[in-house]
C-alpha cells in the first residue's frame, strides 16, 4: 500500500500545506484527513482525483505505479533520470534518508577536492 506515503509526500514536498491546510481544501475534518494519510481507510475516488489535479501527478503514481510524479526534465541524463524516479518511489523516511546521504556525499567530496 503506497498511497499512504505518496499522500503525505505530495501534500509535504509538492503541495507544501500542512495537514489541516490540506483537510480544508479538501472539505474534510484534519480526522478524517489524517485517517487517509496514516493508511486507516481507504481513499475515495474523488479524493484521488482532486489531490492529483492540485498536485499535477497522476491518480496510477498515487495509489499503486512506481512512475514519477511528473515526468523529468528534458536536460536530465539517463542516470539522472534513473535516480530520480528511485528517489520519488522511495516513502518519506526513505527519501529522508537519501537527502541525508547525498549531503554527506556531496560533503565528502567537496572537502576531497572532487
């Protein structure tokens, strides 16, 4: 079940809003809001649809295909584009973790003069 995580990573890192925020746009309470997030019930069609127009991703990336949420641009590599659509299938605590290595990588390799 990978709408859990996907919803939480469009309403943080795509539609930048809090949970309330999102609820109310929605017309719901943050409850019930929350209760689609935590993977509690299962998401309504029409909520499918309206989080994907706000979000610009598609309801299939949402609820269950390992596609990116928008396709990568033209001037990415093809191992860029690679690591990119791994990143965005990653869950939240995993893409947490990516930045973090990255950071330390990037780090690692400024101080080697690379």
């Amino acid at each position: 079940m990978k709408y859990p995580n996907r919803l939480r990573q469009v309403r943080e890192d795509v539609l930048a809003v809090t949970q309330l925020e999102l609820s109310k746009s929605l017309g719901m309470t943050p409850q019930n809001y929350q209760r689609y997030e935590y993977g509690k019930v299962d998401i309504k069609a029409s909520m499918i649809v309206t989080v994907c127009k706000m979000a610009g991703c598609s309801a299939d990336w949402l609820i269950c295909n390992d596609r990116p949420v928008a396709p990568a641009p033209d001037d990415l590599g093809e191992d860029e584009v690679k690591v990119l659509g791994e990143y965005r299938n990653l869950s939240y605590e995993g893409q947490e973790k990516a930045k973090e290595q990255l950071c330390l990588l990037g780090l690692k390799y400024k101080k080697a003069g690379v």
